[in-house]
C-alpha cells in the first residue's frame, strides 16, 4: 500500500485518545508514505520506544498536541527528512536522541509549555539545515555553537518567544547561518560586545523586542551580508 499522507488521531483537544499502547502501528510497516501525522494523545505506555519502528522510512513526520515526554528509540538508517514536534511535554531539547535522524533536513520543535532546557547537544548531522525551537520557554547560556556539533549546513535558526538566552559571541560551528530570529526573547549579550562577528553570511536577523540596549559601536559588527 502506497499513501501520500497518513493522520492518526483526533483533530480536537476534547476527544484526545487516551493512550499510545506499544506496537499500536506495527501494521504500518507494510505502508509506503511520504507523510505521518500523530495528533492528540494524553499519555503514552513508559514513553513507548517503538513509535518510530515503522515509521522510520517516512520522509515527512509531525507529533502534535501529545503526551510525549522523550523521543522513542530511533531505527537504524532511518530516512525522515522532516520532523515536528509540537504541543509535547518535552522537559529539555532531545538533542541527543534527534540525532540519531541522520538524514535529517527540516526540525521544528515549537509550543512545548514544558521546554525549559537546552542541555544536549545536537550532534553530526551534516544535512540539517532548519532548526525551528520557537515559542517554547527556553532559558540557556552559551549560544549557539556548543549546542550545534557538527551542522555544517545549518541556515535557519529561530528561537524566538522564548525566556532567556544569553550569546557568548561564539557562532563557529554555525557560521553559515543565513537566518537566525530572537525576537521576544530576552538576550544577555548583544549591545554590550560584537557577538554576531562571525556571522558573514547572514541576511537576516531578528532581535526586536529582546530587551537588547545598544552600548557598544560594534554591536553589529560581522554583519556584511546584512
């Protein structure tokens, strides 16, 4: 069977279904699709570890309004390009276990109430090129490189409507960026030294609203694609 897009769920809050039982989409692994969408679940078996055993192939994957605390176990050579997390109950970024999605491109991780902490690491994925954390409530230092190891391509940052991150002016593992958005979001750091120097190539960039005060004339030096 050949699908171009599969949704599994409820489309409103009122009638989420109740729980996530393991193996519930063993029989998808007979199913060729591009699209899998999972909306409205409360709970989920002991963070089940076999969401993903099916749906490894998929190009396309979308998490909406669930009772999902960790990412379940990622298969070997799994082929997800695209993968959103939205309205979960994440605690922290999982960065860790998200990068294990080699051949991912495109990640959006937005809405979480929960998601206060960026404490892992994103690591070796060399074809990510879109990382969407806004409109969570993250509060962290040392952006953004240490959170970045081994993306070279990464284009797209935003991590706006968040609580508080602090730039440390080191950009080197994500000099390529091409975007990066911080609106409304308080920052430590920029107006006071040149934090964007090594930031060359970006054509855009987003810090309204951030409670930013400019002091220093080098505040955006670096910026020469702006």
């Amino acid at each position: 069977l050949q699908v171009s897009r599969l949704i599994v769920g409820e489309f409103r809050d009122s009638d989420k279904l109740q729980d996530f039982e393991r193996g519930l989409l063993t029989g998808l692994c007979q199913v060729q699709m591009e699209e899998f969408v999972l909306i409205c679940f409360r709970e989920f078996e002991d963070d089940t570890d076999t969401l993903f055993n099916c749906i490894g192939n998929v190009s396309t994957v979308r998490l909406v309004d669930l009772g999902l605390e960790e990412i379940s176990q990622v298969p070997a050579r799994s082929k997800v390009k695209q993968l959103e997390c939205k309205k979960c109950s994440f605690e922290d970024v999982p960065a860790l276990k998200l990068s294990l999605f080699k051949e991912l491109r495109v990640l959006h991780i937005t809405k979480n109430k929960r998601l206060k902490n960026f404490s892992q690491n994103f690591e070796g994925l060399p074809n990510l090129e879109v990382i969407d954390l806004s409109e969570n409530r993250l509060t962290f230092s040392s952006c953004c490189s240490p959170q970045f190891q081994n993306c070279p391509n990464l284009k797209h940052l935003n991590l706006s409507f968040n609580s508080n991150i602090r730039l440390t002016g080191d950009f080197a593992n994500v000099k390529n960026l091409l975007y990066l958005d911080l609106q409304h979001t308080t920052l430590f750091g920029p107006g006071s030294y040149p934090v964007f120097l090594s930031l060359q190539k970006l054509i855009y960039l987003d810090i309204s609203h951030t409670k930013t005060e400019v002091k220093s004339q080098c505040t955006f030096c670096g910026l020469n694609s702006l």
